[in-house]
C-alpha cells in the first residue's frame, strides 16, 4: 500500500486559490471586465496571454500583447470540466519545452475568448525554471525545475530562493532536487516542511531548520543529507520524511514530538542511530514509524 502511494505521489501537489495582480508589462491596469480572473485583478489586458493556433514551426511562445518569450516548445492546454479556466501541461514526451518557462495567465483556444489558466502540471524534466503567473491556483511540479518563481503578486504563492512556499511563508512546498548547494537555511517562520518537499536531492548535506517548525516532512531521498536538527517543538514527523537518508549518522527526536507517521526512516542502516527524547514510543506514533529501518533506536535520550 505505502509503495502504491509513493508512486501516486510521484509529483508534487500544491493546491492554493487565485488572486493577484497583472504579470504583463503592457497595460498597466483597468483592463477592464476580461472576464474570468477580473476579480482578482488580473485581466487579459493586464497579464500574459497566449491564443492558440500559433504559427507552425515557431519555436517560441511569446505574449500575445506584450510579445515577451514565455517559453519555447509547445504545451498542452486542457480545458477544466466545467470550462471556465485552462490547464497547462508539460509532459515531457507530446509536449515538452526547454529552459525557462514563464506561465501564461491566460489562454485562447478556439470560439472563445481568454480563459484564465488557473492549474499547472510539468512532467517535463526539460523545464530548467519557471515562473507561476499570480493568477495560478494549483501547481504540480517535477523535481527537475530547479528555481521556481511568483510573478505579481499572487495571494497565496511566494517563492524564495527558487523554493515555493505558500503566501504566508509557513509551509515549503518545494525544493528542487537540482539544487546543487550543500547547505540550505529553512526561513525563519516556516512552521511545514511539506510531504516530499525536498525529495531527491542528492547534494544538500545540512538542513537547518528554525525553532519554528512544527510538521517535518520531506526528505526522501535525500542520500547527502548528513546533518539535520530537529528543533524542540517540532509535533510531527510526516510518513517517509527520512526514507532512504543514509547519510545521515544519527537524529535526536526531541520530546516534542507528538506523532511520527509510518516509515519515516524506513532504509536506515545499522550503522545509523535514532535517539529518542521519549522513554517509549509515544501513543501517537505510527506502530510502522521505525518499519523497513535497521538503525539504533536509543531511548530516553538526554542529550
Ligand atoms: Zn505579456
């Protein structure tokens, strides 16, 4: 079952709503009722935009009105169930683009105005960078883009560094496993490290997490990852937060710790230990916390 799960998540999800303002440097504002999107200020006139068909061979994707390259290769825009807004898709195989990719905010297709284009899915491990437009509600991103981007200002995105969080900074939802550096200061407010945030990455050696912690999660996979503290304070460790870090020789699991969710070390070697501020598993563990994990579980740790 956790196997299946973990394939099922195979792309980070983050779902958010719409609001924001313009991207587009063309009009600089009133645009106007464009329709869908105009309550939140973003408008056909205000934000990028791009109408299907363009020209054949034509390598670049460009702003209908403010001609700016949005990226180059071809996307696929699906069309919601209910038909009010688009969703932009890079799978890598039928449609794929190469480099940056600046999100369009609005969409052409054919008998219809501009629909926004509020949800956003990249399979495609082509895609260097990109840039959510502030009108996008839902992103499901590869661990391929290495910097992530918010253009206006989106009402409940905001990136730092490349890495996207929610508006409010609280919770990371990704961390690109191209990043190459070695040591990455998680910002001081951010209470949750999301589920696979982190996941993949095969160079950060030490994560430092703030005293504002609450929920780690997250670092599947990270076989670098050597040292990590979990501040005092930290209530849950998700399931798999620490599957297959083996790099990692021991962790100190603060007495804070209220839950602890199925195989969240699981691949763990016996050379690895666990220390455990608790002097026994904690009612809120999973009976499975330490499943598929060979390492040393020391309890009532004192430091
Ligand atoms: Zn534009």
């Amino acid at each position: 079952m956790k196997k299946i799960l973990s394939a099922v998540l195979s792309a980070l999800c983050v779902l958010t709503a719409a609001a924001g303002f313009a991207a587009c440097g063309k009009s600089g504002g009133n645009g106007g009722n464009g329709g869908n999107g105009a309550e939140n200020g973003i408008t056909p006139e205000t934000a990028h935009c791009v109408t299907q068909p363009r020209r054949p061979g034509d390598g670049a994707v460009v702003c209908d009105h403010c001609g700016v390259t949005l990226y180059t290769g071809e996307a696929e825009y699906e069309l919601s169930e209910n038909h009010r807004y688009y969703i932009f898709k890079l799978d890598g195989v039928e449609y794929s683009a190469e480099g940056k990719v600046i999100l369009p905010a609005f969409y052409k297709g054919r008998g219809e105005g501009y629909l926004p284009v509020l949800e956003a899915r990249f399979s495609d491990r082509n895609v260097t960078s990109l840039e959510l437009s502030p009108n996008v509600e839902y992103v499901a991103i590869n661990s391929a883009v290495e910097d992530v981007s918010v253009s206006g200002n989106s009402a409940f995105y905001e990136s730092a560094d490349g890495v996207l969080f929610d508006k409010q900074m609280s919770s990371l939802y990704y961390y690109s496993s191209a990043k190459t550096a070695e040591k990455y200061e998680v910002p001081a407010g951010t209470k949750e490290l999301e589920p696979r945030s982190f996941r993949e990455n095969k160079y950060l050696k030490e994560a430092v997490l703030p005293g504002s912690v609450e929920f780690v999660g997250g670092f599947t996979n990270c076989s670098a990852l050597e040292t990590v503290v979990l501040p005092d304070g930290v209530r849950e460790i998700y399931s798999d937060a620490f599957s297959g870090c083996t790099g990692i020789e021991s962790v100190v699991i603060p007495a804070s710790v209220e839950t602890i969710g199925y195989g969240a070390f699981e691949g763990w070697k016996s050379s690895q230990t666990i220390y455990v501020a608790a002097e026994e598993k904690p009612a809120g563990w999973d009976e499975g916390w330490n499943n598929y994990s060979e390492a040393a579980v020391v309890w009532g740790y004192k430091g």
